[in-house]
C-alpha cells in the first residue's frame, strides 16, 4: 500500500513543481487516480478483515450472468 501511496503522491508533486503540457499533467493526474482507487479497494478490504483476493471473488461471482 506504501507503494501506492508513493506513486500517486510523486505523479501529484511532479504536477505541481514542473511546467508541464496539458496532456502530461491529464495523464499523471489519471495515474494518480488509479492509484488512489486501488489503495481505496485494498483500505475496504481490510476493513471488512477479508483478504483481497476472496473479495475479488466475491466480485466476480456478483458481476456473472445468472442462468
């Protein structure tokens, strides 16, 4: 989660301190974002006290079309 934290604040703090185009700082602000919402499912997570991975199944069992 560390590493998640990390990427999201670097693409942030290289949006702030350069000049960069529009396109670059959409992209690393997107980046960022991504991130963010990973560390938010794997927060969730924790909180509920399941493991990731039995989450995500649970996920895919919800997301299947019913026969």
């Amino acid at each position: 989660m560390l590493g998640t934290i990390a990427a999201a604040r670097g693409a942030i703090e290289t949006v702030l301190a350069h000049d960069l185009d529009r396109a670059t700082i959409e992209s690393l602000l997107l980046l960022a974002l991504r991130r963010l919402d990973v560390l938010a499912e794997r927060v969730r997570d924790l909180a509920i006290g399941w493991p990731h991975e039995v989450i995500e199944f649970l996920d895919d069992l919800s997301e299947r079309p019913r026969s």
